[in-house]
C-alpha cells in the first residue's frame, strides 16, 4: 500500500480551520476551568459545611459521568427545559464543567498543604480573609499546583475532541429535519418544526394499545440492559487485556531489556498522549486498509481501549515499582533472592498496594472512555441513549438515565478497589511482636 499525502493538500485550508477552533475552544475551556476548579476548590476548604457539600457533589458527579454524556446531555437535553445553546457554546460549556472538577481537586491538594503557621501569622498581621486568599492561599496553592493541572490540561485538550459530535449533528439538521418530517407523516405525530434542541408539538393522544412516536415501551428497559452489558464486557475485557500488556511493558523496563524497554515507553507515550477517539478512528478505518484485512466496530474497540488502558498501566506499574526502596533490593540479594525472586516476594506485593489507588482513577477513566466507541456503531451503552433519543425525542429523561447508570458503575468500581486497597495495605500494618 502507499501514501500519498499529496491527496492532502485540497483540504489544507479546512485542517487549518479545524485546528484553529479546536486552539479557541481549549483556551476558553482551560480558563473556564481554570477559574470554576479555583472557586470549587475553595469551596471545599471552606468552613461552610453547605458549600462543601455542594462542592463535594459537583465534583462527583462530573468525574464519574462521560464526558460525551454530559456533552449530550447539555445539548440536547437543556433545550428541553428552555435552555439553548449554540454547538461551539456548549463544547466549551461542556469542557469547562468537566476540567474543573478535576482542576480542584489540583487546587484543593495546594491549599491543604500550606503550612498553619503561614496563615496565622497572615491573621495576627491584620490581613482579611479575602486578601490572606487573594495574596497568600492562592498564590501558593496554584504555585504547588502547576505540576498537576499541566496533566489536567493536557488530558482537556485530548478530550477536546469528543466536541465534534453535536457539531456534526448541528451541519446536517436540515437532513434531520426532512427525515423527522417524513417519520412524523407515518408516526401520526406533528415532527416537522423539530430541530436539535427543540422539542416537538405533543402528538395526538395514543389510541389503547397503540404506540405513538414520543412513548417508551418495556423494550427500552432491554435496550438499556443490553447496551449497558456491551459496556461492561468491553471493560472488563480491554481491562484485563490491558494490564497484561501494561505489566509485560513494565517488566521490560525492570529487566532493560535492550530496544524492546525503549520501544515499550515510545509506545506508551504515543498512546497516552494522542486522543482516544482519534486512535478509534485510526484503528477501525486505517488498520484494515493498511493490513488489507476486515474489523469489526467490537475487534476495533476491543484493540484500541486495550492498547491505552496498556499505557496507563506501564506508567503506574512503573511508578509502583520504582517506589520500593532500594535497600529492600540489596537486602533480598544479600540474602541470595535472584532478580525474579526478589520481584515477585518482595517488590509486587509492595507495588500493588501502591498502585491501587491511581489503578482506581485509571479503571473509572477507562469506563468512561468505553462511551466513545458508540462513534463506530458499537451498541453500547451511550448508543442505547442515542437511539432512544431518536426515537422517544425526550432528551433530558434518556441522557439523565444514561448518566446515571454510567455513574453508579463507576462508584461500583471505586468501591470495590477502595476495599481490595484496604486489604492489600492492612498487611503492611505494624501489628507489633
């Protein structure tokens, strides 16, 4: 097969376009996260038990939801209760709700670790509270806080291209609008004046044991539980496919090996830092042209979300590893342990306890990815939600059900690796002689 990027070059002018949007957007989401995740963050260190609280849930809620659910759910779930939003307005409304619930928990880390002392000496200085914020808490918390909202920002960015969903849906609305009319003349019901974001005239009322075009059945209760099946089985299946990968890459690098230890990190930096939904696309509509092969939409998304889940796990299994000291090593040499021994009895027990916690974030993160394979056709659980939207025309009531269930997973999840954290650390306790 070759390339020709010549092919390229008559779309020059929309690429430039494309990234130039794409650049205003991540700005204006950055500092809409920048200044919310600071508000919220100070909110949560806030005496007000009230305003923790009410920090606490928005902070909840907007880490364990899919981004791309909360995208619909803003675009074509507001409109229904009389709020519309332009396709660009929403995206960066969208981007900046979500970069800063992860924005405060940046700040927030930087605020708990200025010193007492600092801020009472600021009190016996006469300073108000608003200027020991403004000239003290502030200036240190964002200082201590830069490492960790680069990888905020970063990870905002890449996410900044699940936005061109409800901008495609936007150009194509005069196609919608003839396809709901025409579903309108044989539902019997009035859908020709509905565009995205609007709802329709309440159809006629429904003879008895006749279904109209708004209703929901009990075959939409299937549908759900189907989609919702197909999302955890890819889970658990790129999950565990992941780690697998993840720790053989790891290992790679505890052995050094020559080449292969290089190649390993190179990959799992590409992997890492491209967006998923781009790596989707490259894998389902670039693979088998280069490999002159057939995917499925289910092989494309098994091998991508496996591959980036891979990627994260190099980098904390690293970190885990790294994070046992060294004179544990010599010791377990001294004591005629081979590299192999010492790994396994002393080094893994040790990483995995350490690994725990960020391995949670990363497996909530990776439910939440599973969202964007609906993009190939994957019936899914966020496709379920698109196709009852389509067919029921009640936005708000699907994408809030979807939300939901996305986020009762995800607290699934974290509840049950917090309790096998639990455990795995109770055995590093001093229990005393």
């Amino acid at each position: 097969m070759q390339f020709d990027l010549t092919s390229l070059v008559p779309y020059a002018g929309a690429l430039v376009a494309g990234a130039r949007l794409s650049a205003l957007a991540c700005a204006l989401a950055l500092a809409g996260s920048l200044v919310l995740g600071t508000l919220v963050a100070l909110m949560r260190t806030a005496a007000s038990k009230l305003a923790r609280r009410l920090a606490g849930i928005y902070v909840d809620v907007f880490r364990n939801v899919p981004f791309i659910v909360q995208l619909f759910f803003l675009f074509y779930g507001l409109p229904e209760i009389g709020i519309e939003l332009g396709a660009f307005t929403t995206g960066v409304l969208a981007l900046s709700l979500a970069g800063g619930a992860f924005t405060s928990d940046a700040i927030r880390s930087g605020i708990l670790a200025i010193e007492p002392g600092i801020l009472e000496a600021a009190q016996v200085s006469g300073l108000s509270r608003m200027a020991i914020y403004r000239r003290i808490v502030l200036p240190i918390a964002l200082r201590s806080a830069v490492r960790p909202l680069g990888s905020v920002f970063v990870n905002l960015i890449l996410t900044s291209s699940d936005r061109h969903r409800e901008d495609h849906r936007r150009r194509h609305l005069p196609a919608l609008r003839g396809v709901r009319a025409a579903a309108g003349a044989v539902c019997g019901a009035d859908l020709a004046g509905v565009a995205v974001g609007r709802r329709a005239a309440p159809p006629p009322q429904s003879e008895p044991g006749v279904m109209r075009f708004t209703d929901f059945t009990s075959h939409d209760l299937v549908l759900l539980l189907q989609g919702l099946g197909v999302s955890f089985a890819l889970f658990a299946a790129t999950t565990v496919i992941g780690l697998a990968i993840g720790l053989a890459w790891a290992l790679l690098r505890w052995y050094r090996v020559p080449l292969l230890a290089q190649l390993a990190a190179l990959l799992a930096e590409l992997l890492k830092n491209s967006p998923v939904l781009v790596q989707l696309f490259l894998v389902f509509f670039g693979l088998p042209v280069l490999l002159e092969t057939d995917l499925t939409p289910v092989q494309a998304a098994l091998i991508t979300l496996s591959g980036n889940t891979a990627a994260f796990v190099y980098v904390i299994a690293v970190s885990a590893i790294e994070s046992v000291g060294r004179d544990q090593l010599e010791t377990a040499r001294v004591f005629g342990l081979s590299r192999w021994q010492a790994l396994r009895r002393v080094v893994l027990p040790q990483a995995a306890a350490f690994a725990l916690g960020p391995l949670t974030g990363l497996l909530v993160n990776q439910l939440q990815v599973t969202s964007l394979i609906s993009v190939i056709g994957v019936v899914d659980l966020t496709k379920a939600g698109a196709i009852l939207n389509l067919r029921t025309l009640k936005p708000f009531i699907v994408w809030t059900v979807i939300g939901v269930l996305y986020y009762l997973m995800a607290r699934l999840i974290a509840a049950a690796c917090a309790r096998l954290e639990t455990r795995l650390r109770a055995h590093r306790e001093w229990k005393g002689l």
